[in-house]
C-alpha cells in the first residue's frame, strides 16, 4: 500500500467510540494509521484521497480488544473437545457440545480410535465440567472405559482441574501416599482421577500434556489470530506463558506474529509459580523484552494468579463461603511469594495483572498493592484484577483509591450463571458477581473478557452477557449490575486497550491511532441486546491490512 494514499471507507456507520466524535459516516486510512473520520465529503479534500466502497453497507467499530485471553487456545483444536455447549474452531467448524456424561465419554473413544496404537501416546481432551452433569462423575474410573492402557488427561473447560485415567495417575507416580494438595482421593486413600490446580496438575502434565499454556506452536498461534479475525478482535492477549525467559522457547512467537499477523498480541509472562524464574530474574529479561516489542508483538508484561475457579471450588472465597459448607479453595502461591514477586515487577516498572476469582483473592491483591504502594510510589501503574467475579462494593472503593484496574469475567454469568445461583454460592452472591454497574459506580476502569479457551473469544456475546446478564435456563443474574450496550462495547475496545496501556494506540477510532476496525453486519446500539451476540463479524482491518472472517455466514 503506498503510505501517501489516503484511502476513505464509507460505511453504514462509523460508531467511534470516542466521545469527541461518537459517529461518522467514513473513516480515512493512510499507511497503518487512522487519518480522520468524517463525512465522505470532509474527507475527499485530503490531496490523493481515494474513495474504497467495500464497507459501504457494513458497520465499522474499533476493532475489539480482548485484554485476558490465551494464545494456547489455538492449539486446543488438535485435542477432542468435550464442553458442554457447541463451539466454533478456528476455521469455522463447529463443534457439538456433550449433553450427557455418555456422550463425553463416546468422544472420548472416538477419539482414541483415531491416535496411533502405540499405547505411550496420551488422550488430551478439554471442555469438560462436571457441575453441568449433577449426580454423575467422570473420574479415573469412567475414563478407564475408555482406555486401561493409554493415559487420558482431561482438562476441565476452567483450565484449573483436570480428570484422568488410572494409566496417567500411574506415568505421573501419583497414587495413595501422594502428598500434594489438589490430588483429590477417595476415602481408602486411593486417588480419584481429578487434580485440583497446578501443583496437582503438573504431577502428569508434565509428564504427557494437556495444559492450556504449555507447548504453544507456531500453528496454535496462527489459528488464535484467525480467531481474533473471526470475532472482530484486533488486539488479544496471551495471559500467562512461561516461555518468554529464553530466545528458544519464545521462538513460536517470534515465528507467528509477523507484520502479517492478523491481530496484536501482548503476552504477559506468568510470574511466579511456573517456569522456575525468580522475580527479579524475569523482572530484568522482561525490561529487555519489552525494548523488543513490535507493532504486533508486545511483551514485557506480568502476570500473576492467586486462586483458583469458583465452580471448580478452588476459589478463595470470604465469609460466607461456598454452599453446602465446602471448603474453602486453593491458594496458587503463598501470600509471601505472591508480595515478593508483586513488589519485584511493580519496582522494575512492569504491568501487572492478577488472577483473583473470589473476594477473599480480591482482598489480599489489595493489601499487599497498598503495602507495595506505600514503600514504591509508581503513578499509573494500572495494575488489574482479572477475573474480579467477586470483588465487593468496597473493595472496588479501594481499587480506585489504589489506582487499579479490573477486567471482569462478564462471559460466567450466562456460562456458570445458573450454577453459581444453585450450586456455589447462592442467588444472592451470585447476583453481585462480575459486578460491572458496581465498578462504573466506584470509578474503576474495566474491560470485560472470555479468557478463551475458558469460554469462546466473542467480545460481541461478552457484551451481551454484561448488558443482559442472563443465565443458560434465562433468569437474570442480578438484576442492578447490568450495563448499557454502548457501556459495554466502551468496556471492549477503549476499557481493554487501557488496561494494556494502549489507549493512545488503540480501542476507538481517531486520528493517528493503528487502522485496526472490525467489520459488522449489523450496529451493535440499533439491535435489541439479546442480538448483540449474533451479529455477523465479516472480518477486521489491522493496521490498514484487511482480514476475512472464516466463518460461514460471515
């Protein structure tokens, strides 16, 4: 393309969401850069402009910006998927959930009857949750009808637990005198199948696979972009890799995500209780990394967990608890760990976001960031809560105190919603959950995510979620939370784009900002919010570039 032209694209509406500008009738492109946005004929005094009609029909936003999302979730793909509601593929093919415990267990066959016969090569499968299937389970020994004599590993759709047959229990040497917390037994002491977070985990991961952000290729890296094409996402994230610490294991980055790359990609390194780096280590080798950044390929970025998944139980919850008095969750890393690693990144200058489902996470993120805060001043740091599906009223009065963040998990109240109403914490708790009416209130900047492949990259279907917040059975989950459709789609392009400290580059359309637009069949402010979700996403513009989606329909 010839950086001198400016190219003008009229559009059924420009929705900017830039406030100085909400609306327009065409945008201008010159190079990779937004020139202005305007009516065609403001516009046709630029000198050389020309006039490119091929979204004259189309809506055009800023293309969307998903701030809590996994590369890895491409590579998932290769693996037999068992959720429990359809999902679509990268390359457009759908996926048909598993409405019964049999029907998981006759992919899971299928699925071994296609691998090789030598016995050493496992079964990976995803998706699977077991609160969708109440009264049944599928442990070791419904996975060992599948097979005795290959290892099955069976991660939950969470990420945080995963399900395994007798034949992995034994290659990881997990069996009735383990001591690590999360290998779930039964009373005589023998291991039931299910591994509770990573300490448990890695036990067999490590041993055969199966993990969401380990092993990421080249090839899962490029179908994640296509992803990103597909739903209107023009910057994604890569929320948790342990392999930034060396030139070689970052290799399939440095391979994916070229100038062709059809998304940007910031990848933020997990910074404490994987990869085996000491904070200050990986503190000094992300400065370095972030001086290599691309357009397409930012780094430098950190981030941490605290707990675990709210319908896995091995969230940290405050009083009152789970119901039914279950236990409470799981810590990821020890409170001390988590200080000395908060304190090492937030010194070096660093962005930091933290995983914490329950309050009680919530709670100890914010005392440890006040403490961190008080002995290293640092303005705008912009550190994040993600997840902050329980964070209170109060603890959002302290997170704009702090100046800190959330990304809030708007996708669990349709995915988990009727679940954590009946099962995990009760129609009370569950209506303040994922708590956007709350945050606006308190003044915390937020973005809404799917953390994909937790649940489907779709920042139209989040929208929806946090302006309907309705459940899979229908009812509404909390009532007072829900947002406008246009505070929504602010929290999905602007809202994310701030929490990755690209606002100046990204997130709404105005001059001088990267082209990055995504292509609409329908407005998502002219459609009734329970379509928002549907709308057809024909593909996006990244930096000028223009990007097909792969998906029928589209």
């Amino acid at each position: 393309m010839d950086e001198q032209l400016t190219i003008i694209y009229p559009a059924r509406i420009v929705r900017t969401m830039d406030p100085a500008r909400p609306e327009a009738e065409a945008v201008a492109v010159r190079g990779a850069r937004i020139r202005a946005v305007g009516s065609v004929a403001e516009l046709r005094e630029f000198p050389e402009a020309v006039v490119d009609d091929r979204y004259a029909d189309k809506v055009l936003l800023p293309g969307f910006v998903e701030a809590h999302s996994h590369a890895g979730s491409g590579g998932m793909w290769e693996h037999a998927y068992v959720g429990r509601f359809g999902r679509t593929s990268p390359d457009g093919r759908l996926w048909p959930g598993c409405a019964t415990v049999a029907d998981i267990l006759e992919r899971l066959r299928v699925a071994e009857r296609q691998l090789p016969a030598d016995p050493a090569v496992p079964l990976l499968a995803w998706g699977l949750d077991p609160i969708y299937y109440p009264g049944e389970t599928v442990l070791a020994r419904e996975l060992d009808t599948v097979s005795t004599v290959r290892p099955v590993h069976v991660l939950h759709a969470n990420g945080h637990l995963a399900a395994v047959n007798s034949a992995a229990l034994k290659i990881g040497g997990v069996d009735h005198a383990t001591q690590v917390e999360g290998v779930v037994k039964h009373a005589d002491g023998t291991p039931t199948g299910e591994l509770r977070e990573w300490a448990a985990m890695s036990l067999v991961q490590q041993k055969i696979g199966g993990g969401i952000t380990g092993g990421i290729t080249a090839e899962a890296i490029r179908n994640f972009g296509q992803d990103a094409v597909n739903t209107g996402t023009t910057t994604v994230t890569d929320l948790g890799s342990a392999q930034l610490m060396s030139d070689e294991t970052m290799a399939p980055y440095l391979e994916a995500v070229t100038e062709d790359f059809p998304a940007r990609l910031s990848v933020f390194h997990f910074g404490a209780g994987k990869g085996g780096v000491m904070p200050a280590e990986a503190a000094a080798r992300l400065l370095e990394l972030r001086e290599r950044s691309t357009g397409k390929l930012r780094m430098g970025h950190v981030k941490l967990m605290l707990d675990g998944s709210i319908q896995g139980f091995t969230a940290r919850l405050q009083e009152p608890g789970y119901l039914g008095g279950r236990p409470n969750g799981i810590w990821i890393v020890s409170p001390t760990e988590f200080e000395s690693a908060l304190s090492a990144y937030h010194r070096a200058g660093l962005l930091v976001h933290v995983h914490c489902n329950g309050d009680q996470a919530t709670e100890l993120f914010l005392n440890t960031m006040e403490k961190v805060l008080v002995a290293h001043p640092r303005p705008d740091h912009r550190h994040t809560v993600t997840h902050s599906q329980m964070t209170t009223p109060a603890q959002y009065k302290r997170m704009a105190a702090l100046g800190m963040c959330a990304n809030i998990f708007a996708n669990h109240i349709w995915a988990w919603g009727d679940q954590h109403i009946d099962v995990t914490v009760g129609p009370d708790r569950a209506g303040r959950m994922n708590a956007t009416a709350t945050a606006l209130r308190c003044g915390v900047p937020f973005s809404l995510h799917c953390d994909t492949p937790v649940t489907p990259l779709s920042p139209l279907a989040t929208v929806k979620h946090a302006v309907t917040r309705r459940t899979v059975s229908g009812r509404i989950m909390g009532v007072h939370e829900r947002i406008t459709a246009a505070q929504a789609l602010n929290a999905v392009t602007l809202g994310g784009a701030y929490l990755l400290k690209m606002d100046h580059q990204a997130g709404s359309v105005e001059p001088g900002k990267f082209a990055d637009l995504a292509v609409l069949g329908a407005d998502p402010l002219a459609v009734p919010a329970d379509e928002i979700g549907e709308i057809d996403v024909l593909g996006t513009v990244v930096g000028g570039t223009h990007h097909a989606s792969t998906v029928r329909g589209a």
